[in-house]
C-alpha cells in the first residue's frame, strides 16, 4: 500500500527530515511511527500525503508513484487518504454533522450520499446524539471522534494519524485507540506517529522507529522502548 | 459541480464583508461609467466631425464692389483648376437669406445682419476633388491675394480645434478611467485575499480531504466577478443615462444647430455596453485570480 525506497527529504534551508528511509507498509497493516521530536515521523506522514515531496527516491502510495502525480492528480490521491491531528483541524462555525459532511460536499458526493452517510459514521464513532452540537461543546475526545469520522467518511485505504492522542488524557487516548482499531479491522491502512509509550506498548502492533531521518528499527509486534 | 454549494459559498463570501465588497463594487461602478461616457462621447464626436468634414469646402468671399471682369476670370480659374470639382455662386442676396435662416433664433444676430449688408458678403463654394487637407489649404493660399477676393475661408480650423479639444478631453478620461480600474482590480484582490483569509482553515480542511483546486478557486472567482458585474452593471446604467441626455439635448430646438449630431448610434450604444460588461467581468476575474493565486499552492 505504501512503500519508502531510500526516500530523503531536505527541508529549504533546514536539517536533513530523512535520509534514506526504506520501508513497506502492507493493506490493512498497523504501523506506529516512533521517535523523538524531529526525527521524521510527520516528514513521513507529509510525504505520503504529497503534502511536501521528497528531496530523493521513490515514493509509492496505492500503486502510485507520488513524485510523478500532476498538481491536478493530488486531490485524487489525498481522497483515498484520511487524515487526523493532534489539534483536530474542525471547523469552529460548524455543527458536528456539517464538519463531517463538508468532507463529502467539497470532492462533489451528492446530497442523497451525504444524508445517508454522516449519520452513519457518526454512529460508528458514538456521536450519533450530539450532530447539531459546535466543536466547542464537544471535549476533547468527543472532537477527535468527530475528525476521526471525517477522515473516515470518505472510506479511504489509508489512515494517518498525527499524534492523535497528544492533547487527550490517558482512559479517553483509549477510546480513540479502540476507534482507530476498529477502522483498522475494517482494512483500512492505519499509520500513526506517536509519543505515547502505554498506547504502543498495549496495542502491540509494527513500530518503525525513527532517529534523526534513520529508520533504526522495524518490528513486528514491536513496543515503544 | 455541486451547484447549490458554490452559490451558498459564494454569497456567503460576498456578505462576510459588505464595506470592502460595496467599496469594490462602486469603484468598479465608477470608472467603468466614466469609461463608458468617454467612449460614448468618443462616438458621438466622431459623427459630428465626420460630418463636418464631409462638408468643408473652400469658401471665396467677394469684394462687394468686385466686377464682373474680376468674377469672370475667377470663374474661369476655378473652372480650369483640376481640383475643383465644383464651384458655385452664391449672390448677396442668397447669402443673407442663408445667415437669416442660421440665425432663426438669434434675433440680434438677424437684426445684425439686415442692418449691415458687408457682413453677408456674395462668395463662392468651392467643393474640392478630394477632402485632402493639404488640398483644402494650397486651394484657400492659392485664391486668397486674387482681385476682387475679399478673404478665403476654409473649415478645416474649425474641426480642427474641436477635435483637438474633443481628443484632449477623451485622453483625459481614458486616463483617470485606467487609474480607477487599476484601484478597482486592487480592491477585488484585497477583498478575494480577506475572504480567502477569513476561510483559511477552511481551505486547508478541503484540500486535506482532497478537494480540486477548482472547487476551492470558484466560489472566490465567483465573489469577484459578481463584484465587477454589479459595478459594470451600475455604469450600463450611468452610461445609458449619458446617451438618453444627450439625445434629448441635441432634440432642443435651442441647440439643434449644434448638437444635431452629436448622438451616438444604436450600434455604438450597443458596443459600449459589451465593452462595459466585459471589463467589469475580466476586471472581477483577474482581481479574484490574482488574490489566489498566492494561497493555493498545494
């Protein structure tokens, strides 16, 4: 599903974010992205999201060759690819179901798909009860809840998650961790980069462990360390 | 394209700020009237000149104690001379019955006219081969020192100066039109730039769930090309306005003389409002354009 070929990534003006990262990560895997600040985790995630693109090698995402898309070709790519964040990324003026439906309205789904969807996947995420609140309403978990169901809306191959459990305390981090599982049981792709030791530790999944821009470990079944 | 999604968006964009839309709207508004009149004007000038130099001929003022030999051998120069088309005789008396009927409502002109005979003077009209300045100017030095030629006259001066005024006047609106346009383009850009802005988490959410750039852009280019054609259509309104005054002036008897012609056509009409419409459209697009261009780098 996405596979690093000795990709390096040279900011402008900056320190090196990568340097010849290698790794394959398979449909339905899911991958902890470890390290400490700085050390390429969110390059990677970025990278795959042709967010930024890389200084050298080769980048395939779903069967793609990242670099070689036209401008045109990223959004196309970016709909296969949900996204959630630390900070969540909601839209403050909008109720819960119009945050979620908005991802659907803006690549052009119909009315009828947007009706019959939100509503669902708001179930799936235990929201179903608070659509016509604001983001503001919501605690924190509750509005991961609600990016996690935009990202997810859409049905995308691939999840990637920025530290979604870094502004959460830990029982809450537990629930959305039980969300992300779920959506990874659903085979969806999941990548998340992370601080959080206990999370890695339980959930006992791969980890590649990056060190200033080096892959220095992959595991199976691995733990934070 | 979701069609009830891009007009709610662009409304949206167009209410968030009234006073720098409205500012927008009446710039465009104003430069393109002013745009628009110069033009009209431009038209109607050039009709009435066109006009005018239709008719110039080179008119031959006679002493009025001039002989019958003196008129003879005029005539027979005029008739010899390969320029001259035509050349006719206009007596004393068809003369004052002439200025009689220019001057039907100036009755102090009429009553200076019949007191004194020496200012309608007998002439001749001479019609040249060809409406050539050059020509119009050797043919006035050629007869002025003849005997019996009390002065020759030409209209070329005339037109002349009403076309160097008239061409004055038009580069001077053009120019402050421009200037305004410029304003107008730039305070498109600045309301596309805040609207843009305003919705920057926005767009940053669109692009991450993957929408086109196209679906981002429209709604902002709409916002401005909405503003342009509000404005170009307020100056349609102005310049319509202009055109209708200026027919019923030239309808006044008191200046029919004058500005019998001074009417722009139907067509022209017609032309200046495209014109009109079209800079207010392009004046919107580049405005919103050019104010995206530097957010929506992916």
């Amino acid at each position: 599903m996405i596979t690093f070929e000795n990709v390096t990534k040279v900011y402008k003006g900056e320190a090196t974010a990568l340097r010849g990262v290698s790794a394959t990560i398979e449909k339905g895997e899911f991958v902890f992205l470890v390290g400490p600040s700085g050390s390429g985790k969110s390059t990677m995630l970025r990278l795959i999201n042709r967010e930024e693109t890389a200084s050298g090698g080769r980048l395939f995402v779903a069967g793609k060759d990242v670099a070689g898309l036209t401008k045109g070709r990223v959004p196309y790519l970016r709909r296969n690819i949900g996204c959630i964040f630390q900070d969540y990324k909601l839209l403050a003026n909008k109720t819960v179901y119009e945050n979620v439906a908005f991802a659907l309205e803006v690549i052009g789904r119909p009315r009828s798909v947007v009706k019959s969807q939100v509503p669902a996947i708001l179930e799936l995420v235990g929201l179903d009860d608070k659509m016509n609140n604001l983001p503001h309403e919501l605690s924190g978990g509750e509005q991961q809840r609600v990016s996690i169901a935009r990202a997810f809306v859409n049905r995308p191959l691939i999840l990637l998650a920025d530290e979604p459990t870094g502004n959460l305390d830990p029982a809450t981090s537990v629930g959305i961790m039980r969300l992300l599982d779920r959506i990874n049981r659903t085979g969806t792709t999941v990548v998340m980069a992370t601080h959080d030791r206990s999370i890695v530790d339980t959930m006992q999944r791969r980890v590649v462990e990056l060190d200033q821009g080096h892959v220095v470990r992959d595991q199976v079944r691995g733990v934070y360390q | 394209m979701n069609l009830d999604y891009i007009i709610r968006e662009t409304i949206i964009n167009l209410r968030r700020n009234v006073t720098l839309t409205l500012a927008a709207i009446v710039t465009v508004a104003v430069s393109l009237s002013l745009f628009g009149s110069t033009l009209l004007i431009r038209q109607a000038v050039n009709n009435v000149t066109a006009r005018w130099q239709d008719g110039i001929e080179v008119i031959v003022f006679l002493q009025r104690d001039a002989t019958d030999e003196q008129r003879d051998a005029l005539q027979k120069k005029f008739d010899e001379n390969p320029h001259i088309r035509d050349a006719r005789y206009v007596d004393e008396a068809e003369s004052r019955e002439e200025a009689l009927r220019l001057f039907a409502r100036n009755e102090a002109m009429k009553k200076k006219v019949e007191e004194s005979p020496d200012l309608v003077p007998p002439s001749y009209r001479l019609v040249p081969t060809e409406k050539d300045e050059d020509l119009i100017k050797s043919l006035t030095n050629e007869f002025s020192g003849e005997p019996g030629v009390r002065s020759v006259k030409n209209q070329l001066d005339t037109v002349q100066i009403v076309r160097g005024v008239t061409d004055f006047a038009q580069l001077a609106g053009l120019g402050i039109a421009i200037g305004l346009l410029g304003a107008a383009l730039m305070l498109i850009l600045n309301t596309i730039r805040m609207a843009m802005y305003a919705r920057r988490r926005e767009i940053e959410v669109m692009k991450l769930v993957g929408a086109t750039n196209w679906f981002i852009r429209v709604p902002f280019m709409l916002e401005g090309i909405v503003q342009g054609l509000i404005g170009s259509a307020i100056a349609v309104g102005a310049v319509w306005s202009l055109d209708w005054a200026m027919a019923k002036a030239a309808q006044n008897p008191n200046y029919r003389m004058l500005l019998e012609d001074l009417v722009a056509s139907p067509q022209d009409r017609l032309l200046t409002t495209a014109v009109v419409i079209v800079l207010g459209i392009v004046i919107g697009a580049a405005g919103s354009t050019w104010g995206l261009s530097r957010f929506l780098k992916v």
